[in-house]
C-alpha cells in the first residue's frame, strides 16, 4: 500500500516528538534528585546525551524490527542486543576485566561505550569525593611511622597516587579514601580526559544517525525480497 521509503519516514518521524518528551521526563526526574550541578555546561550536555539515547536505543530497536521475519523475532532479538551491549559498555565490568577476546573490539565498537561515558564526565569530573566511613580503609602503621610515612611509595605509585589520606599525621587508625576527586573514579572506567564527554556526544550522535540508515537499509532489503512490509 505504501512506499517502503515513505513508511519507514513515518515509523521515525511519528515516534520522535514521544523521545523528546521521554528523554525531558527522564532527565528531570534523575538528574536534579541525585544532587548533580545545575551548572548548564554540566545540565545541558548531560540532557543532550539524554536525548541521543533516547532515539539510539529507538534506532536499535526499529532496524532490528525492520529486518525480522515478524514480531516475535524482533522481540526476542532486541533485548539480546542492548543486552550485550550494556554488560560490556565498560561500566558494570570495568575495562580491564572484560574478557581478552571481547575487550579489544566490542568495547570499542559499542555505542554505550561512549553514552555512558559521556553521561558520566559533566556532572562527575570535578566534584570531591566524601568517602564515607564503611568506604575507607582503616589500619595502624608500623610502630613510630606516620600514615603519610608508611603510604608515601604507595601514594607515588599509579594505583595510589588517586587515593586520599584523611589523617597523614596520624599514627593509629590511618583512613584512606580510594578516590579524591571525581576524575580518579571515572580514570578507574577508561574515562581518562574531561573531553571524552563532548567527543563522546558526537560519536553516539555518529550512531544514532547509523542506527536510522540501517532502518532504511534493512527494510528496503526486506521489501525486495517480500515486495511488502508487515
């Protein structure tokens, strides 16, 4: 009944106005609750990654869809995918301990890689860490040895140069936070510069406009072999 060109135009177009509307409800909902900047170079890039997730994972969906022999297969299917693609964004398993075969290149090619990591630099870069006390390490020194004294080669080391003593003079009961500011975390996540989040909104824009030619692509191979969409 229609052209393949002017039905996919229609699945996209209609669903967008709902994705921006999503993406307001959601970003307002969490991002102002859980106490992050109100600053707008940290709110509104954080709501323009907000925004891109919304039509990534829609763009997922409906190229997966567009290909499928019917709903069932699309059900099934998609959830598999973003699945996959969220255990290993680097996030739930962090980079170094994500599998040797998998690491070298689903992590790269993932585009929740980088949501997830531009989602984490505005609002968390800069902010001190406040560990609470079932946070910290707690233990004594040798005898006659402060803490900053027994911790100094550990401090001068790359895994500790990010930790912070909270008492250095002290000489019983040392308290060490693992992080003193929010970029040692997001190091710890292969988060390693403060311009990762805006190179990071390109790159998943980068998907996102990928994601929507794939709907084109695999509905229009789909219409040539069955000479109709369902």
């Amino acid at each position: 009944m229609y052209s393949w060109k002017a039905f996919v135009t229609s699945l996209i177009v209609a669903e967008m106005p709902y994705l921006v509307i999503c993406a307001a409800l959601y970003f307002f909902t969490f991002y102002y609750t859980t106490g992050f900047s109100s600053e707008p170079s940290k709110a509104g890039p954080s709501f323009l990654m907000m925004l891109l997730y919304e039509f990534l994972y829609t763009g997922i969906g409906q190229f997966i869809a567009a290909y499928a022999p019917n709903a069932t297969a699309a059900a099934l299917t998609n959830p598999v995918f973003i699945f996959t693609m969220v255990g290993y964004c680097g996030v739930f398993v962090p980079y170094q301990q994500i599998v040797s075969g998998l690491r070298y290149w689903l992590y790269w090619v993932n585009p929740f890689r980088y949501l997830m990591s531009g989602l984490l630099v505005f609002p968390n870069w800069d902010i001190v860490v406040q560990c609470s006390e079932n946070e910290l390490a707690i233990f004594d020194p040798p005898a006659n040895q402060t803490c900053a004294q027994y911790l100094e080669s550990y401090m001068a080391s790359p895994y500790g140069m990010s930790s912070n003593i909270l008492n250095p003079d002290a000489q019983t009961g040392c308290q060490v936070c693992q992080y003193r500011r929010g970029s040692d975390w997001l190091k710890a996540l292969n988060i390693k510069e403060h311009y990762y989040g805006w190179r990071d909104i390109g790159i998943v824009a980068i998907f996102v406009c990928s994601s929507y030619a794939l709907v084109y692509l695999l509905m229009k191979l789909r219409t040539k072999k069955s000479k109709k969409a369902e």
